[in-house]
C-alpha cells in the first residue's frame, strides 16, 4: 500500500494530497499540466514552475524531495526555484505580485 502524503483540515477543508494541491495551483495559475512544459525556458513556463514549487514547499510545507518527484527533477532544483521567488518577492517584483494573493490562500492548507 503506497504511502499518501495527506492531512485533514478542520472545518470546511477536507483531506488533501500533493496531488490535490498541484491541480488547485495548476487552476489557480490559469495552465494545463501538459502546457507547464517541465524542460522549457520561455519565461512564462519558468515564472509558473517558480511560483508552483515556492507554494508546494515554502507554503504549504511539503518537502523538497516530495516535490521534486513529483515533477522528476532533483530536490536542489525545487529549493533554487523557491530562493529565486523569495528574492523577487523581496524586492517586490510587480510580476510577481499575484502570488501575495496566492500565499495567502494556500496558507490554509499549511502542513505544519
């Protein structure tokens, strides 16, 4: 039996995966899965790659390496992402204001 990373929520949230969290995001971010185009580097692909793993990690809480394998890349990959989107979100990079709105939305689903 395959060991699921999940946790409940009380109140209106119900039980969420890795899984789950990846399409709300994927929603969220106004792209398909197909589009996200994991071995790209136009900027549109790479800015929401960004965003993703920074909500799945430093966000929600998952680890480096449970993301990382969820998109078969290494965990190191997954923890530049998220040190790049910190320092713009520092500097208060106008592109990436939207992911203020996003934060804190998926801080409901925090882990820890």
């Amino acid at each position: 039996m395959e060991k699921m990373n999940h946790w409940v929520i009380p109140g209106i949230y119900n039980l969420k995966t890795l899984d789950e969290i990846y399409k709300s995001i994927l929603d969220d971010l106004n792209i398909l899965s197909c589009d996200l185009g994991y071995k790209s580097r136009k900027r549109e692909f790479v800015d929401k790659r960004t965003v993703m793993f920074y909500l799945m990690h430093r966000i929600v809480g998952f680890t480096s390496t449970a993301v990382a394998k969820k998109f078969n890349l290494n965990h190191a990959t997954v923890l530049h992402h998220c040190n790049k989107l910190a320092c713009f979100l520092e500097v208060k990079n106008p592109d990436f204001k939207y992911v203020l709105d996003l934060e804190n939305k998926y801080r409901h689903f925090k882990i820890n």
